[in-house]
C-alpha cells in the first residue's frame, strides 16, 4: 500500500470517527494538554503526510503523520490501520531537540 493510499484511508476513518487511542496516546496526549480536536485537525488537514512508514509492526502496519492543529502548531501521530479503526498509538509535538523541523529527524550526537 502506497504512503497516499494509507493516509487517504485513516483520514477517510477518522472523517467518519472510525478511531481510537490507545491508554499510551492518551497519558501522551494529557501530559501536553493536546485536545482531541487538535488530532482530529492535525489528521485531516491539507499538510498531513506520511514520513514514515513501520509495515512490519506486530500490531499492524502504521505510519508517523505530522499534521498542524488550528493554530498551525505542528503534532505528530502515529497510527496504525485496524479492520475497522484507526489505532492512534502515540501523540506528541515534535521537540527542537529532536526533530530539525516538524518533518525531519536530527540526527543522533555521536
């Protein structure tokens, strides 16, 4: 399945709130007062994307998602694809200590 393909389908869920999240997203998503709405937003909006993609976890396949909330902060979900859900397994916004900008990872000191 194609990067576009696997966001058309979790966007298309989440449209219809065919979604989840797991006790992990939630203490993550508590912990940085991120709202529900603001994943919902994040998910749906134009400048979602895929950046990266984990086919091979054993709870699925899922993917990293940036997207921006209303007030254009950027958030960054992973997600996995259900039978019928969209499996929301972590929610952050990305620090500057470990993201070069909301797309790119830095690179690990060595």
């Amino acid at each position: 399945m194609e990067e576009g393909q696997l966001l058309a389908q979790i966007q298309e869920k989440l449209k219809r709130q065919r979604y989840r999240s797991t006790s992990h997203a939630e203490q993550e998503r508590e912990a940085e007062k991120i709202g529900i709405d603001d994943i919902e937003e994040a998910l749906v909006s134009r400048r979602a994307e895929v950046i990266e993609s984990y086919p091979n976890e054993a709870r699925g396949r899922s993917c990293l998602v940036p997207g921006f909330d209303a007030q254009g902060s950027p958030l960054h979900m992973v997600c996995g694809l259900a039978a019928e859900n969209v499996v929301i397994d972590t929610v952050y916004r990305p620090r500057p200590d470990q993201w070069a900008n909301w797309r790119k990872r830095r690179r690990p000191k060595l």
